[in-house]
C-alpha cells in the first residue's frame, strides 16, 4: 500500500537532508576507512532504511515500487557504500522470504531486517557461477531432517557482516541447469560456514565483499525459502524485476550528482579569461549528459509505476538496469573530462564516483545478460503471436 503524500514527502525530505547533511560529508572518511561509522549506521536504523520494501505488518514501511525508486535516487546522490549497508536487507536479502518465505519464515526474520537489526545477504555466485547462475555447484545432501551444505560462494556483499544468509544450492543433482536448486536461509552462527576475508577491490571502499565457504554445514530442512525444495531458482527470478528497478535509481541518483559537481566546477573553473562551462564542446558534455539521466529517471519511473499496476515487467526492468548503468558510466567519464587534471585526483569526488559507478554494469546481472533477457523476451513475445 503506498504512503500518503504527505508522509512520503516528509519521507523524502528527510532522506534528502540525511544524505546531504551527514552522507556527503563523509564520503571521503569512507573511502580512507574502508568502513561506515557506526553512528551512521544507527542513524539509518532509526530512518527505517532497512526496512524500506518490507511489510508494515513486519515492522517496514512497506514503500511500493516508485516509493522506493524515489528514495534511492535521493540515496544515489552519494557514495554507494552508505546505500550498500542496508541494500541487501531492501532487496535480494529479504524479498525471497517477502514474496515465498512460510508464516513463520516471515514472522521471525523479516521484522529483525525491517529494524537492522539482522543483516542479509545473498549468495547465489560461486568460483565458477555467476551469469550463468543455473552451473552452480553447492550441493545440499538431505540428512535426516537436516541439509548438508557443500560449495563457496564469491563476492558476496555484506558477507562480512550478515546474520543470515539467503544461500543457493542444489538439493537434486540429477535436474539439469537451474532446476533442482532450492534457496536455504543459513544463519551465520550454523556450523561449518564460514566468512572469509574482505576482498579488495577498485572502488566502493566502505561496501564489502567476501566469500562464504561451506564445509558440512548443517541447516534444517525447514530452512528451506517457502518449505518447498527444487524452487529456489524461481524464487530467485521473482526478486529480480525489483532488484534491477533499484540499482537503476542509484544509478540515476550517481549521474545527477556527477552532473551537479560538474555543473558548479564548469560555472567556477576558469580558462582563457573565461569559465569553462562558456565553451561549447563543454556545454555539449552537460547537455548529452542531462539528457540521458533525464532518459534514465523517465525510464525507471514509467517501469516502477507499471511494476505497481501488477504488470508483468521484465523486459522493461532488464532495459532500465541495462541503459541506466551504462548511462552513469557515461556521465562519470565526461565528469572526469570536464574536471581535466583535477578530475583524475582524488581530492574531489568524481575520481572515487568514476570508480564506484564501474560495478553497476556488473553486479546483479551484467549489460550483457540484460541484453540476452531483452532480446529473448522479444523474439518469445512475438512468437507468442504468431
């Protein structure tokens, strides 16, 4: 159920003046750290940000779709690491148990996310699985009552710092491909799992990763998202559309605040007698790049209000995850040039963002994936027609 305008706007104000007040400011803190401050993380809690996309009857504020594209394009204007801390819990940590979890599944983690007070996370890659997520090898051998789990999973955001893991593995080894995997909440604490250590990595500084080995770790069948086995994958599908919708408004948020760096240096930044933003061929560079964050927040809208109305959007989630991530790799590389020299240095922000904005082409499906899903929905639809 969407919030009344008038709470949505205090919502969005508020997020607005969080960001700018006590985000941004400690931005380059983060990135020198590695790490948000705690006090930070408190503050977060007490916004509800974790609980965005969860039920109200959970303790969330149960924002729809274009609520929540609206708040994370206020989150995208600073660095992804801050969203990083709580993303997980409004997205592929949490909407399997949302959307297939059983009664008590959902009564007994979702509040716990909703208040941060539990961290999720989602562990689908592995070594040598990721685009193509149906390869995985994590076998989970049924025991009695229990599960036991074998595999590592890889790259996993905020593995470092979760409580429960939404984890991958196939429970049928005889089905092929994505068939036969089922999704496991695995609790950090169940024997035999274990974290490895932070990867280092090109940008995002403040957003970790690491691996999740498991070594003969029991977990009970019960565990299992929604008591059904062999439905994981399709579990996995279903938080896709909104997981694709979200990382496209960061995205948006990023090129906006990249165009608003740009915008002010170019008024400010002096050559030849006379500001740079009077030059025409930099003139272009704020146009092209306006112009297609305009396109990108268009696009997220138009798919977010459709997603609200039950239509069936995945093409459409596939192309705004697609255009929006490349589109704020465009505006990061202009930035870079309308800053010249100081651009390439990391006294300002445009080098950290030109290297943060890199793995939104990459994580949660790659351009390349949203390009096969496109084209295949395609030529399927009109099939269908024939």
């Amino acid at each position: 159920m969407a919030l009344d305008q008038d709470t949505l706007d205090l919502l969005l104000t508020t997020v607005h003046r969080f960001v700018r007040e006590r985000l941004v400011p400690n931005e380059a803190e983060v990135s020198e750290n590695d790490a948000v401050p705690p006090e930070i993380v408190a503050e977060m809690r007490e916004l509800g940000l974790f609980g965005l996309s969860i039920p109200t009857e959970f303790g969330g504020l149960g924002l729809s779709m274009v609520e929540e594209v609206r708040v994370v394009q206020e989150l995208g204007w600073t660095s992804p690491a801050f969203r990083s801390v709580f993303g997980t819990n409004v997205g592929i940590g949490s909407q399997g148990i949302v959307i297939d979890g059983t009664d008590a599944q959902k009564a007994y983690y979702l509040p716990k996310l909703a208040s941060g007070e539990l961290i999720a996370s989602f562990a689908l890659t592995e070594p040598e699985a990721g685009s193509d997520a149906g390869s995985l090898r994590t076998s989970a051998r049924l025991d009695g009552d229990h599960y036991v789990l074998n595999g590592t999973k890889r790259f996993i955001t905020n593995a470092p710092h979760a409580g429960i893991f939404t984890l991958m593995a196939r429970t049928n080894a005889d089905e092929p491909g994505a068939r036969g995997i089922s999704a496991f909440i695995v609790e950090r604490d169940a024997a035999g799992l274990s974290v490895g250590k932070w990867d280092k990595k090109m940008g995002q500084q403040g957003a970790h990763t690491a691996d999740v080995v498991l070594e003969n770790c029991r977990v009970p069948a019960a565990a299992i998202i929604g008591g059904v086995p062999d439905m994981g994958f399709k579990t996995a599908m279903k938080v896709l559309d909104r997981g694709r919708l979200h990382l496209s408004a960061v995205a948006v948020g990023m090129a906006e605040r990249l165009i608003d760096e740009c915008v002010r240096y170019a008024s400010e930044r002096r050559q030849f007698g006379k500001a740079i933003g009077e030059f025409q061929l930099v003139q272009a560079m704020l146009a092209d790049s306006r112009t297609e964050a305009y396109a990108g927040r268009t696009m997220v809208m138009d798919a977010a209000t459709r997603f609200d109305a039950g239509e069936a959007i995945a093409t459409e989630a596939a192309c705004c995850k697609l255009y929006c991530s490349e589109m704020v790799g465009r505006v990061a590389d202009r930035a870079v040039q309308i800053f010249g020299g100081a651009g390439y240095m990391a006294e300002y922000p445009i080098e950290r963002f030109y290297r943060d904005v890199r793995l939104l082409r990459i994580y949660e499906g790659t351009s390349q994936i949203q390009q096969l899903v496109i084209a295949r929905n395609m030529l399927r639809d009109a099939q269908s027609k024939n």
